[in-house]
C-alpha cells in the first residue's frame, strides 16, 4: 500500500529536521613533533667508543643544543597552533573570560621559550645540562597544562554548535510533533519530554564545563564537557526513536 503524499512529506520532514547537518565532532589544535632523530643523535654519540675525550665533549654539547632547540620549537610550534585556532573563533566565544586568560597564558609561554632559544645557543656541557631540566620543569608546570587548559576550551568551544543545533531540532520536532494531533499523544509527549530533559543536562553540563574553563580548572571542564556530550547522545538517541515512532503511526 502507497503512503499518502502528504505523510511522505511529514516523514522527509522529519527526517531533515532531526539528522540533517550531523557531523563529526571537531578535533582540537594539535602539532605532532618528533624529536626521534634527535634522541637518536645523542644516543649514537653516548654509544661511539672511537671518540677521544675532546671529540666526545664537542659531540655531545652538539647534540644535546640540537635536541634542547627541537624541543622548544616543538613548543613553540604547539603554541602557535593554539592562538590560531583561537582567532578563529565566534566572536561570542572570544567573551568568555576564559579565552582572554589562556591567550595571556599562551603568550607568557611564547616569551619564555624565544628567551630560552637565544640564550641556550651558546651553552656548555654543564649549562646545557641545566637548562634542559629547568626547561623540562617549565613543560611540565607551566606549558603543558596551559595546552590542556587552551585544548579543553576548543573542545568546549567547538560543542556549542551542537548544542544549538540540538535545541533548534527540539523547538522544530515539538511544532512538528504537537501540530499532528495524534491519536498517540501521550507516547509522543512522553518521548519528546526525555529529549527535553536530555537537552536540559546537555546545557547544563555545558554551563558547568564554562565556568570551570572560567576558574582554570581544565580537567574537571572536560569531565563535564564530556557528561554534556553523552547528554547530547541520549537526546539525539530518543530523536532517533521519535522518529520511528512518528513514523510509524502515520502510515
């Protein structure tokens, strides 16, 4: 039995309201640095027996400027990777006090590794040796959890399109849904109900992911910016079962 035209229409309809645009989800900044052939380097100068004392030295400050220079262009390469994905943003996300503090951060950490460029060209053995480890502490208290804290909000940044997108398809399927008058109601309400309180966490989550990139708490922002992901999930996952439903009844 054909379907009558005018449900065929409700049931494209439907379907565009509720999955067209889907997309993945967008990965954040990020730069790959391989350092191997440097590590490499050094380790082939620690294993060469054929050395004398004078050419061991010379060897290894060679390798080691080489490899301390890599590392901060590594860095540096990860920074700037990171301010150009924020000049990039909407405007409304360039509001949000957190965007102008890892901006601030970010800078902070470019400075210091153009200072560390210049002044460990020239180092000794032992200096060489120094800074590397002041460097290394550097990465490890500064650095990387000012990349953790600029990558958390990208992946923050990035999700508010799907929760517009999300509460866009709500609004649409609840004029489309209610508009029908169904002889099955109660079930459509009951289903578009879930994904309003799916969504309404979704938001929520969000907002507490914002204000813990507000507070320089990255990690405990991607605990929530997850929760709201799975959220989101849910809320399309009964979308998906609306939709069968409607489907269904008006065959």
């Amino acid at each position: 039995m054909a379907i009558p035209m005018s449900k065929l229409l409700i049931t494209v309809a439907l379907f565009v309201i509720l999955f067209a645009g889907i997309g993945p989800l967008p990965a954040q900044a990020a730069t790959a640095c391989d350092l191997t052939p440097q590590v490499a380097e050094l380790q082939a100068v620690h294993q060469n027996t054929s050395f004398d004392e004078i050419e061991y030295l010379n060897a290894e400050i060679f390798a080691r400027r080489k490899l301390l220079a890599a590392t901060i262009e590594c860095d540096l390469a990860d920074i700037a990777a990171r301010v150009e994905a924020f000049s990039q943003m909407p405007d409304q996300i360039k509001l949000v006090p957190a965007y102008q503090g890892i901006l601030e951060k970010l800078a902070e950490s470019s400075q210091y590794y153009v200072k560390q460029r210049t002044v460990t060209q020239n180092l000794g053995l032992r200096d060489l040796k120094t800074a590397a480890r002041a460097i290394s502490d550097w990465r490890r208290t500064t650095h990387i959890p000012t990349i953790t804290w600029a990558d958390n909000f990208l992946i923050w940044a990035d999700n508010q399109q799907f929760l517009e997108k999300a509460s866009e398809r709500l609004s649409q399927v609840s004029r489309v849904a209610f508009s029908l008058k169904l002889v099955n109601q109660g079930e459509i309400n009951e289903l578009f109900e879930k994904a309003k309180k799916n969504f309404d966490t979704a938001f929520a989550e969000n907002d507490r992911a914002r204000n813990a990139l507000n507070q320089e708490r990255p990690v405990l922002a991607l605990a929530h910016i997850q929760t709201s992901l799975k959220a989101l999930a849910d809320t399309y996952q009964v979308f998906f079962t609306l939709q069968e439903t409607l489907q269904r009844i008006v065959k």
